[in-house]
C-alpha cells in the first residue's frame, strides 16, 4: 500500500515533499503558495482557492492540466498548510482496499480526535467507475475531504457524482517567464537547488530549455539538472551550461498529447475549424500538431472526410473524390512520404469554397421527428399495384415530358408545403445551383397559390389570431424584466468574465450583475460595491445561502473611493480582472474622478464593461399626449417646462450625455474600446401609482433628494396649470399601455497592459 499519511504543520515524509538524494525536480517543489510560482488565475491574492487554503477551510477539489503545471505541488503545500490529517494514495498504484484503510482510518480519526481528513488521490482518471464510486459515499458524508489530480478533462475522465461535489481548477501551461523563475531559483538555492555550487548558465542555453519545455516546470528542472551534472567543472571551479549542452539536455519539445483527452479533441477540433474557416496557414500548423505528437493519419482522414461533405458540399463536389483519393494513396505510400498526402489534402479542403447547405437534411429529420407521420401525396405513390383501385400515381407529371425535364408539381405532403429545407450558398459552384432551385420554387409557389399543383393555398397564410395576441400580450407583461437581462447579459458578455476572474461590481444595489458573476467566476471572487450599509446589509442577507466560501465581497461607499474601500478590507493587494456596472455613474458628481478611482484597482489588462442610463436621452412625458388635447399655449408652456429639466448643468443625472462619458474614460487612462449609444423602447402601463409619483399630493421629497414632476413643472406652470396637465395625463393615459424611450451608453475600456 503506497498510502502516506502527512501531519498538517510539518514536513511529511512521503513522495510529495521530498528529501535527500531526490531528483532537482522533486527538491525544489515548492512548500508554501508563496514559494509557489505561475497560476496566479486561481492562487493570486483575492482568489479563492489562495483564500480557502490560508483560511483552512477546504472543500472537495480537482486539480486538472497537462503534466508540469503544479497540480501535485499544490497538493503539497496544501498538506504544509492545513491543520487536517493529509493522506494521499496513487491511483496507478493502489484500489479499492487502500481506499477502504484510508477511509478506516479517518473515521477512527474524527472520532476520537476531531480531525478531519483530506485525501489527496494523484492521477484519479486511473481509478474505474466502481473505484471512484467507493470514494462516493464518503466524500458526501464528510468522512474525508477529497483532493483530485488528473491530466484528463474531469467531466469525462471522473464520474459526474464526484465532479458535482467537487470544485474543479484548471491549471495552466506555465508561462516563459515563470520556468526562468523556477530556473534562476534552482541555481540559487544554496539547500535545496545548486546554490552551493557554482553555476552559470548562458542566456541563449536557459532560453532553449524554457522554449523546448512548453510550459513544463518538471521538465525544465529535469533539464538543468542533467545539464549541470554531466558538466565537467571549468578550470575557474565553474560549471558553465551553454547552448551546447542545453540542447543536449533537451533535445525534442514536449508536447503534451493524449490520444483520448481533451488535447487530443482541442486539437483536431481548431484544425477542422481552420479548416472551414480558409485558413490554410493554421491547418497546417495543427495538423503538423497532431502529426509531430503521433495522431493516427487515418483518424484525419477520416474527419477530413466528414468537413468535405459537412462545410464543403455542393460548393466544390470534387473536394470528397480529393480527399478519398489522398486516403487511399496514404494507405499505399505510408509514413513517413505518406504526409505529402495529409498535407495535399488539408491544402485541398482550406482553400476550397464553402457551404453547409447539406446541414438541411437534418432540418428535414427534425421535421420529421416533430410532425405527424403524413402520407404521400397520391399521385407520388406507386402506380404498378393500386392504380386501378385506387388511383395511386393518378395525376403525376412526368419531368422528361415537359422542357428542362422540369415541371411543378406537389412532392411534399400537403402539411409541409412551402418548407424549405435546402438553402443553397452562393460559393462555387452552388452559385449557380442556387439560382436555378430559386427559379424552380418561385414556380411551385405560383403553382400551389393557383391551386395547380393540388396544394391548399391556406397554407401559406394561416396564422391563428388567439396565439399571437397571446404571445404578444406576455411579451408586453415581461418586457421590462427582459430589457433588464438583455442588458446584464449584454455587460457580461462584453466584460468576458473567465472562472478565475476576480470581479468588482460598480453598483450591487439590485444585485442584476452580481449574482451572474458570482456564477461566471466560480473560482476567482466577486466584490460588490453599494453606497450605503443598508443596501449592504440586504445583499448580506441573500448571499448567506452561500458557502462561506462563496460570498461576494461587500463594500459600502462611494465609487470615488472604491481604493480605499478595498484595501481596508485586508484581503492582500488586490487587484481586478474585470469592473462591471450599470448606472454607476448615474449619480457621480465627478464622473472623471469616479473612473479614475476605478482604473486604479484594475489589474494591467482588465476590461471595464458598463451600461449607463442617460436620462436626458429618455422619454419625455408630454410627448406621450396629442398636442391639442392641451392647446397651444399650455402645451409649448408644459414643453419648455419639462425640457428645462434635463438642461440644469449642475445635476449630475442629467448633465452628460455619450461625450461625456467618452471623455471621462480616456481622462480615467483606460484605453477606450467601444462607445455606443442606443434608443430603446418598453412599454409601461399607466396607473393611478405611476401618476401620484409623478404628482404626489405633496412636495415631500424622495430621500434622494429630488424633486417631483409636480415640483418641477410648478417652476414655469402655475399651480392651476399644472393641474390642467395632471388631468390631461389623467384622461388620455390612466389604464394604458405607453411606449417609453430610452437611451442607454455601452462602454468597453481596458487597463493599459
């Protein structure tokens, strides 16, 4: 049994934290997540893996990416750090009988000192479905808190009772920058690295390794290790790696390929892309990916085959003989002249014109997976049986008899007249195709409508009234609730939120961005910014269906002061992927200074995606009533009134528009990405509510602060004047249904790099 047990708070003695006489490799893993290096995405200061393990307060864990990235590291600096018992088993190396003492012995544990357990299963994709399900039960009673390690996409290679009780963290290939790192710490350290001896190794020879490594720690250190123990020392007692001996050390670049995972299907998917895509330069460059990593050509072919029928079609009808013709002649050449072929064929299928129309067919399956088995128009059927007793094939148009070998006639069953279901493209040759099949339609429309080709011309108009008055009645209903999440989705997606992103909400009063950045972050953090503790308390009091873990961040303040809001919060230098918000600035005095303050909490980079309301765009009450219905002189009055409104230059709400906005980003030092301003429209139904807030029975002020309607128009209407116009809203609008202009500035910016 390769079971090792590691007492939280000091070293254990097992293959995780090694001792004398290990390989550099294994030496220099780090101990503690400050000696850890790359991964900054999940163990970054603010992120919520760094936070979960600082604060002891793990949950079950998969740790999945290629070899050399840290997942094992992890594991060990985790077992440094917690105060828990830590056992970890090899899935290569052991079964369901270890499991079971591991499981023994952490009940034996809890039960009599209170101590939890994690357990730490290295290569877990190793174990079988009924290994894994072993683990099941105890990971879901709080028996032992599993920490998995796998080079395989977990969603596939773990069961989905595990992946769902589990919190799973990508790691990524390690940077150029983070392998010199891991290098010159080797170098240097005098207990554990060759700090003790001394070593120069030459830029050009460290370039090489860390180029030919791709992103492997393991195989950079396994390198330097060879390189500096088969160095003979100089005759100044210096042992100098030069280029030589790099690539002596390293000679063939590691590509991390597995022919059943997830690299394997990334790869032959960006080359199918590429290849529908015209980009000869890029087919090439992945299939020399699979061909360098030992793909099996025929697998190529084979999908190759597939893009030739799917995304070539009738386009080019020779790119299938082409590609048929490279198989068969690969299978008689081989490897290595075979490639010639591969390549022959990629070329082939990259440069030929496009078209999906064949995708129609599957369009005609789900129609006929939908619709109710229909029977064949009479005059298609067989004539040689039924046709004296019943007629069949009575009435059916020959093509050869008539010009063009063509003629309407009805060849669909008369419930799908007028489907379409082949759209041809205007590539290739289909061009010509597509003209012709449009031809030939508009003739079997004419046919159907005249009632010649037997066709029932209800068909193409019936349209039942009750389900459209329905539908159009639920979309006024809902309207307003789906402009607001067609306007978070539109903030997020241009915000392009990833599962390690630390994210700031400019303004959680409502909690519309919250909630779905919390979701597209699992495994970064979200801070929520509000102007007052009360708004605070209440997002507070929702997020406390989350884990600990989980919850956002809340700050109370003004967005001016979002940087000292943040550092007070003792949570390290933390600094922001990505700053969302709507109507942030709705209420900033300095707009400016409010950016700015922004920027300066954004890491190098980030992206700011906002949407803010600009009320002097939007919708102007009076215009919503017939000119008339006031007269002349109280309607220009009410007018003037009214536009007066949004033309005060000291009200924050009202005295910026698009340009401003535009400017108060560049002044902020972000670089502008996009700035677009546009016109909406909802519908609001007006009632007795909506009229008393716009001209309540006193002059009582909202705690904003702000003035009423009533308030404002009495600035130019008399007080009888602006009863008269109350009563005009009143008798033209009270139980209908408004339109209401709106207009609403997008913005994308990003932190300088």
């Amino acid at each position: 049994m390769t079971q090792k047990e590691m007492p939280g708070g000091t070293p254990p003695a097992c293959e995780l934290l090694p001792g004398e006489g290990e390989p550099l490799a294994a030496r220099m893993r780090p101990r503690t997540l400050d000696e850890f290096v790359g991964q900054d995405h999940i163990v970054a200061p603010g992120r919520l893996l760094r936070r979960a393990i600082q604060a002891d307060q793990l949950s079950s864990l998969i740790f999945y990416g290629p070899p050399g990235t840290g997942k094992t590291t992890l594991a060990a600096v985790i077992a440094n750090t917690t105060r828990s018992r830590f056992v970890t088993l090899n899935a290569v190396l052991t079964g369901v009988k270890d499991l079971r003492e591991a499981v023994r012995q952490a009940r034996d544990r809890m039960g009599s000192h209170g101590q939890r357990t994690i357990l730490f299963v290295d290569e877990v994709h190793r174990w079988n479905k009924a290994q894994q399900d072993g683990l099941l039960p105890w990971v879901e009673n709080g028996t032992v808190i599993l920490i998995g390690a796998t080079t395989e996409n977990p969603y596939f290679s773990v069961n989905p009772p595990l992946v769902s009780r589990s919190r799973i963290f990508q790691l990524k290939r390690l940077t150029e920058e983070d392998l010199r790192t891991i290098a010159r710490r080797a170098l240097s350290d005098p207990e554990r690295g060759y700090g003790r001896r001394r070593v120069r190794i030459e830029p050009d020879a460290l370039d090489h390794i860390v180029d030919v490594a791709n992103g492997d720690a393991r195989g950079v250190l396994n390198a330097l290790e060879l390189a500096v123990e088969t160095t003979p020392t100089g005759a100044e007692g210096v042992i100098v790696v030069n280029l030589a001996v790099a690539e002596d050390s390293i000679q063939r670049r590691a590509v991390f390929y597995d022919r059943d995972g997830d690299v394997h299907y990334d790869t032959i998917s960006a080359f199918i892309k590429s290849l529908r895509g015209s980009d000869p330069d890029a087919a090439f460059y992945w299939l020399a990916r699979m061909v360098y990593a030992g793909e099996d050509p025929r697998f190529i072919f084979r999908r190759m085959l597939i893009l030739a029928g799917e995304d070539v079609g009738l386009a080019d009808p020779e790119a299938v003989r082409v590609v048929t013709a490279c198989a068969e002649a690969f299978d008689r050449v081989g490897l290595p002249e075979g490639r010639f072929h591969l390549a022959q064929a990629a070329l082939y299928l990259a440069t030929a014109p496009k078209s999906n129309s064949v995708m129609g067919f599957f369009d005609a399956l789900s129609a006929v997976e939908k619709e109710a088995e229909e029977q064949v128009p009479s005059h298609l059927k067989d004539a040689s049986r039924d046709k004296k007793g019943f007629g069949h094939g009575e009435g059916y148009l020959y093509p050869h008899a008539y010009r063009d070998h063509w003629v309407a006639q009805q060849y669909l069953p008369d419930t799908l007249q007028g489907n379409v279901f082949y759209v041809p493209s205007d590539q290739g040759r289909e061009k010509d195709i597509a003209l012709r099949v449009a031809r030939r339609r508009e003739a079997q429309v004419t046919a159907m409508v005249e009632g010649v080709a037997a066709a029932p011309p209800e068909v193409l108009s019936f349209s039942p009234a009750d389900r459209a008055r329905e539908r159009w009645l639920q979309r006024a209903i809902s309207q307003a609730g789906r402009e607001l999440g067609r306007v978070r989705d539109r903030i997020v997606a241009a915000g392009a939120i990833e599962r390690h992103h630390v994210v700031l909400d400019l303004n959680g009063a409502t909690g519309l961005l919250t909630w779905e950045a919390l979701r597209r972050a699992p495994e970064g953090g979200v801070w929520v910014l509000v102007t007052d503790r009360q708004t605070a308390r209440a997002l507070e009091a929702q997020a406390l269906r989350l884990p600990e873990a989980d919850r956002p961040f809340l700050l109370a303040g003004p967005l001016e002061a979002v940087g000292a809001l943040v550092a007070a919060r003792g949570q390290g230098h933390v600094r922001f992927d990505r700053a969302l918000g709507r109507n942030a600035l709705l209420g900033c005095r300095d707009k400016t200074a409010a950016l700015k303050a922004v920027a300066a909490v954004l890491r190098a980079g980030a992206v700011l995606s906002m949407a803010e309301t600009v009320p002097r765009g939007g919708q102007r009450v009076y215009r919503l009533v017939a000119r008339e219905l006031a007269g002349e002189a109280l309607f220009n009055k009410w007018r003037d009134a009214e536009e007066a409104i949004y033309a005060e230059p000291h009200d924050p709400m009202v005295n910026w528009d698009a340009s401003v906005f535009e400017a108060a980003v560049a002044s902020a030092g972000l670089e502008q990405g996009t700035v677009q301003e546009e016109q909406g429209a909802t519908h609001i139904l007006v009632t007795e509510t909506v009229l008393s807030r716009w001209f309540p029975v006193s002059d009582h002020r909202p705690a904003a602060g702000r003035p009423s309607y009533r308030e404002r128009l009495r600035r130019l209407l008399s007080e009888d004047e602006v009863e008269r116009v109350r009563a005009i809203l009143t008798g033209a609008l009270l139980g209908t249904e408004v339109g209401w202009q709106s207009t609403v500035v997008y913005v994308t910016a990003r932190a300088p790099k």
